[in-house]
C-alpha cells in the first residue's frame, strides 16, 4: 500500500496519542518500563476480578477463564519487559532484578508456569482447585515484589 503524506501524517498523529496516553497513566515512566508497568496494572485489575468472582456464589466460567488467560499473557512476557538497562527513570524495579538475574529467571520462570496451570484449572471448572491454584499465583506476586519491588511502591496503590 502505498503511503500518502496525508496517511503517514495520521498514522503520527495516532502514534502521538498512544504514546501521550500511556504517559498520563504512568506519569512520567516511557518505553518498555511504562509498557511493563500498563501490564502490571492490567494483571492487578484481572486478579480483583478473579477474586471478587471466586468468592461469588455463582460464577461466569467464560469471563473467569479470559481473565486467568490475560494474567497468563502477561506473566509470559514478563522477563522481557527487564532489558539490561531499564533500570533507569521512573520506575520501582529493584536493582536487585538485574544483579541477581538467575534468582529474578526462576521466580519469573515459575510464575508463568503457575499462571499456564491457573488457565488450564479455569478451562476445568472445578472451584476448589481454582481458588487453590489462584491463591498459588497470588503468593508469587508478594514473593516476587518483596524481592524485586523497590520500597515505596506500595504507597502508590
Ligand atoms: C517475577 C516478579 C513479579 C511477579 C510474579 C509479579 N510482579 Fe508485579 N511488579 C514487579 C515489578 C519488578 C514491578 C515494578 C515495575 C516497575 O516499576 O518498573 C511490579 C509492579 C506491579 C504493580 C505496579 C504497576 C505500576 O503502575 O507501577 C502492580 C499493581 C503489580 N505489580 C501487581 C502484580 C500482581 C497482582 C501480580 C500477580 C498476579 C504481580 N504483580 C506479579 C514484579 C512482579
């Protein structure tokens, strides 16, 4: 297809926006650290999800399992969201992600399997093992942010 100025001037204009937005969300955080952090946010808001409908009498089997799915996403990605050198600017990434990578790979490692296991426990409905695993997954969230969250970040939320 060819690229008309007028096209091309859109497709800034578009690019501008997102970008513009994802500041204003993420104050003044840019690139892969803002990008990490919208995925944070976005596993955050599933996980209340998640909780809320688990606690629930009755619960929509679809929407359980499209939310362990994003978390599962999200968890997938993880690791490559901490490029050497992303460290740097506005972020809670603690130094410690970087200078102690092998432990930082595990309990990356670990959660993607966890969060794998939640969706295949959401696609077989049973409660009891869905509240188990999610409350597995859950545990790995503080674990990891105890370790490699900076302090001062909770006050933010
Ligand atoms: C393997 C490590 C790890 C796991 C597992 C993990 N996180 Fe995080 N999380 C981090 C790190 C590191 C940051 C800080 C990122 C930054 O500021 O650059 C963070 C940031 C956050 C934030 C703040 C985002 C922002 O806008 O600043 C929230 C909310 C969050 N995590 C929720 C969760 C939830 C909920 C789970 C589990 C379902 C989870 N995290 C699992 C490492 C992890």
């Amino acid at each position: 297809m060819a690229v008309t100025p007028s096209t091309f001037r859109i497709r800034l204009a578009a690019l501008t926006l997102l970008v513009a937005g994802t500041a204003v969300a993420h104050e003044k955080a840019t690139g892969v650290v803002a990008a990490r952090m919208k995925a944070m946010e976005d596993t955050a808001a599933q996980a209340k999800a998640l909780d809320r409908a688990l606690k629930a009498a009755s619960l929509n089997a679809a929407d359980v399992r499209a939310r362990a799915e994003s978390i599962h996403a999200n968890a997938h990605d993880l690791l490559a969201m901490f490029p050497p050198g992303s460290d740097q600017g506005h972020t809670y990434a603690g130094p410690e992600i970087w200078t102690q990578r092998d432990v930082f790979e595990r309990l990356t490692r670990a959660y993607d399997v966890a969060t794998e296991k939640l969706v295949e426990v959401a696609r077989t409905k049973a409660l009891p093992e869905l509240r188990e695993q999610f409350g597995v997954v859950r545990r790995q969230c503080l674990d990891c942010h105890e370790k490699f969250r900076a302090p001062g970040a909770e006050r933010r939320h």
